[in-house]
C-alpha cells in the first residue's frame, strides 16, 4: 500500500493502531471520501472491480443506496442459510426489499455516507441507517467470485453479534429523539402496579386485614414500584432535556443551493 501511495496520489490511506473491525474501517472513510459516488467493496476479490460502472450508473438514477446481492454465493451451506434467516429478518422487520443487506459492494451517493456513523457490528445494517434518513434503496445482482485475497473473518458468532447490534439499531431508530416515550412508559406502568398494590392494601385495611408493614413483603414492593417508578420518569425528562438542547445542532441537511463558501 505504501509504494501504491508514493507512485499514485490518487490512492489514500488510513491507518489505524490496531485492528479496529469493519464498521470503524468504514467510518473513517466515510468521513474523510469527496466526490459525488462513494463505493465500497471488499479486498478478497469476490466482488468483480468489473461491475463497478453499473452501480455508479443506478446510483446517478436513484440519487440512493445500491446494494449488491449475491444471488448465486459460492460460500458453505451453513453459510448461506444463516445468511439467508439474517436477510429475512431483516426484511420482515425494515420493510426494505433487499436481498443481500450485508453485501461489501455497495455504491452511495456522498451525501448519504456523510450523514450516518457506524460502529461494533453497524456496517451490517447500513442499509437501514440510510433509508432512515430519508435516502432510496435498491440493489443489483453481481457476480460473485472465489476469494483470491486474504481470509474468511466469518465465524458462527456473528449471528448472535449481529442479533445485539439489530436490538441497538431498532432501539436508536424509535427512541433516539424521544427517549421520554421509552423511559416515560416503563415509569408509568411500574407507578401504576405500585398504585394499584398500595390500594389493595389499603382496602385489606379497611376491611380489618392488617399486617404490619414489616412483615408485608407486598409494601415494601409497592413502594418500590412506586419509587422505581418516579425515577425511570424523571431519567426520560432528563434525556428529552438534553436531546431537545442539542437537536438544532444535528439538523440533517442534505444539500444547499446558491449559498457561498
């Protein structure tokens, strides 16, 4: 890569300490890319460099995300099945018509790798971070190749990771600007078992049935329902504070027309 860099100044390099996984990788290109078309694929030669023109034209076409699909994977059974119950959750759950989210070889408009930030195991669902923000996906089917280059990182673990990373992504996507609607129902309804227990106790006691409170394991758990309660409230209160300070800082603006420098 060196020599590359030092006979060409078109080829650009990061370079991190240690090994910081793709999604990082990725990220830190994201942030630093120019141009119009940004386009990603993977070392190991699988994906075919030929087929680069073809998504850089759908990309011009839909102004989105384009996607690769792997239609006919030359990897292992397991493999593809694992890839294939991923791939449908995720359709099930997105509502985005693809068939290969994973895919290395993607193309994008600059704009769309400007406005997300990916991390841990993100790179996976880039196609949903892109939809979100307000950009289309779609996808071309490639030719998908031996590996050349390089080894597999596959393991059977990355499933159950890439199951975590989904629950963190569904959980940004629906609370991120509005984390009072999470926090804020889970306070309402410990409140209100702890209500409803502290009124069961109390219509025991006007019926004649009292244990003292130290011997009434039910007081003390309606009291801290109650308590449990107040503070899951007062948290999301907080967090709505908080996003609500810097929200006109992280305005999504796409583009600008005849403004100067």
């Amino acid at each position: 890569m060196l020599d590359l860099i030092s006979n060409d100044s078109n080829v650009k390099l990061i370079d991190f300490l240690t090994n910081k996984g793709k999604s990082e990788a990725l990220n830190a290109g994201f942030k630093k890319c120019s141009g119009n078309v940004v386009l990603t694929l993977d070392a190991d030669l699988q994906d075919d460099p030929k087929e680069i023109d073809s998504f850089i034209d759908k990309v011009r076409q839909t102004n989105g995300l384009v996607s690769g699909w792997k239609k006919n994977r030359l990897d292992s059974l397991s493999k593809r099945i694992q890839s294939k119950i991923f791939n449908f959750v995720l359709r099930f759950l997105t509502g985005i018509r693809i068939h290969d989210f994973n895919c290395g070889f993607k193309a994008y408009p600059v704009e769309a790798v400007k406005m997300i930030n990916i991390y841990g195991g993100l790179h996976r669902f880039i196609p949903i971070l892109v939809k979100n923000n307000g950009f289309k996906v779609s996808e071309l089917i490639v030719n998908h190749r031996k590996r050349e280059h390089g080894n597999s990182k596959y393991t059977k673990s990355r499933i159950f990771h890439g199951f975590f990373d989904l629950i963190t992504l569904m959980f940004f996507k629906k609370y991120l600007t509005r984390p009072l609607h999470l926090f804020g129902s889970l306070g309402l309804l410990l409140f209100l078992v702890g209500v409803m227990i502290n009124i069961y106790l109390t219509i025991n006691w006007f019926n004649g049935i009292w244990i003292t409170p130290f011997k009434n394991p039910l007081f003390f758990l309606g009291l801290l329902l109650l308590i449990i309660g107040v503070q899951f409230f007062s948290i999301g209160l907080v967090c709505e504070l908080i996003v609500n300070i810097n929200k006109n800082k992280n305005i999504d603006i796409a583009r600008y027309f005849n403004f100067e420098e």
